[in-house]
C-alpha cells in the first residue's frame, strides 16, 4: 500500500511538473520560430524576426515594462498594508456584520471584471483619476486584495493571538508588538501575498487598459495584441520576456522581505 501511494505521489508530482515546464519549453522554442506546423514535433523553419522587433524597439518595450513594475511595486505594498489589519480583523475580532465583510474584500474574485471595471471608470473620471498612475495602481489594488487578504488571514489563524496577548500584558506598546511580534509572525503570510499580489497586478490587462485609457502603456497592454493577432513567434517573445522579468523582481522581493524578516529576528532575539 505504502509502495502504490509513493508511486501515486510521484506520478503525481512528475505530472504537475510537465504541465508548468512544458508549455514553458514550447513557448520558448516558439520565439525562435517562423513557422511550427502540424504534425512536426519540432520547427523545421527557425528566425530571429520578434527578436530582433524587441531590441529594435527596446524604447518602447522598457518604458512599458518600466510602467509595469512601478504600477506592480506600488500595487504590492498598498495592498499588503491593507490587508493586514483587514485579515487581523477577520481573523480574531467578531463584530457585526464580519460576514459581510468577508463577502465584501472576496467579492472581486466572484464578480466580472468588467462591471467592477466599468463602475470603477466613471467614478474615476469624475475625481480625476482616469489616464493617470494613481488611478491605474487603486484599479489594480481591487483584484489583489482577496489573495492578500485570504494568505495573510490563514498566517493569523495558524498562529493565534497568544504571542500578541502576552506582549499586550507585558506591557508592550502597540509600535513594538506590531515591529517584533505581529510582522515577524505574519512575515510567511506577507511573502506569499507580495509574490501573489505581483503577479496578479503585473498580468492585468482590461482594468489597465480602462483606467489608464491608452495612455499609460504596460507590458501586457504590448503583448496581448500579438497574441490576438496569432503571432505566435511575437506573443511567445513577449511571453518569455514576461515570464523572466517576473521571475526575476519576485526573486529580488522575495529576497528583500527576507532580510527585513531575518534583521526582525535578530533585533527580537537581541532584546
């Protein structure tokens, strides 16, 4: 029995693992590729044609994937500092009407982005925030906060409250409880919703494009076009170039928040 599960679990790992690596394989092979028909197991036409696009227009593709990860960054740390007195909240206080609440900050998961979209574009426009960054980053933040606000809830639930009693009785203050008990506990919790809140910030499209009205241009604005178009060659190449950068600033965040985490433990262990 215990030989069929591990083999199970195996199966199962080997499985997951070849539908994330595999579409990623085809996808680079595709950027490098003219033409890939069907039933050819490999390209027999190979290019350089997106390429060479992307570094012949690398003005255009740095400023919108500067604008990405500047809406992506501020996204990110907005949404975080939201959502941990939100998921605090929801996870040890019962007040009236938590409920509701609760249905509330999960409510952008289950309605259309569109009519969040649509609503959230005349209210824009009327205070001024439509084709501008603050308004593309608030549009952002919406989609963001279940995901935050669901990863950073489990961390407090998992911990409890014990460890924030006892600094309260000890007589601690609420700065410091925050700084050497609250951040270094929930720090699992604020990693995950970071990484999570990027990726989702950093792939929106139709809220960008509403809000930002053409005006601000972000990498997944470039890129969907070609993939509309069937440029398989052009969407792979701007989908490659997706994936690393994301990658590569969730390596660089994920790095950052655990140092902050690590000089945390050190300045409680220290005290």
């Amino acid at each position: 029995m215990n030989k069929f599960k591990n083999i199970l679990i195996k199966a199962i790992i080997i499985v997951s693992l070849a539908t994330i690596v595999l579409p990623i394989v085809v996808m680079f092979i595709w950027s490098f590729t003219n033409n890939y028909r069907w039933p050819d197991i490999l390209p027999s036409n190979f290019g350089l044609r997106g390429w060479k696009y992307v570094f012949l227009n690398n003005s255009r593709i740095l400023n919108s994937l500067k604008n990405s990860v500047f809406i992506s960054t501020m996204t990110t740390i907005i949404t975080v500092l939201i959502s941990i007195p939100c998921a605090k909240a929801l996870a040890f206080n019962e007040f009236k009407g938590k409920k509701i609440v609760g249905y509330i900050v999960y409510s952008p998961i289950i309605i259309p982005a569109v009519s969040i979209g649509m609503g959230l574009n005349i209210q824009f426009i009327k205070l001024g925030l439509a084709r501008t960054y603050l308004g593309v980053i608030l549009v952002s933040i919406v989609p963001c906060i279940p995901y935050a606000v669901n990863m950073i809830k489990d961390v407090f639930l998992i911990t409890g409250r014990g460890y924030i009693d006892q600094a309260y009785i000890l007589g601690a203050g609420r700065l410091n409880t925050i700084r050497f008990i609250v951040l270094p506990m929930i720090m699992p919790g604020i990693i995950s919703a970071a990484i999570m809140c990027y990726i989702v910030s950093f792939s929106q499209y139709f809220l960008v494009y509403l809000i930002g009205g053409g005006r601000i241009i972000t990498f997944t604005m470039d890129m969907f076009p070609f993939i509309q178009s069937a440029d398989r060659m052009m969407g792979s190449v701007y989908g490659v170039i997706f994936l690393v950068t994301t990658i590569f600033l969730l390596f660089i965040m994920e790095a950052f928040l655990k140092r902050i985490y690590k000089k945390e433990l050190d300045d409680y262990m220290f005290i």
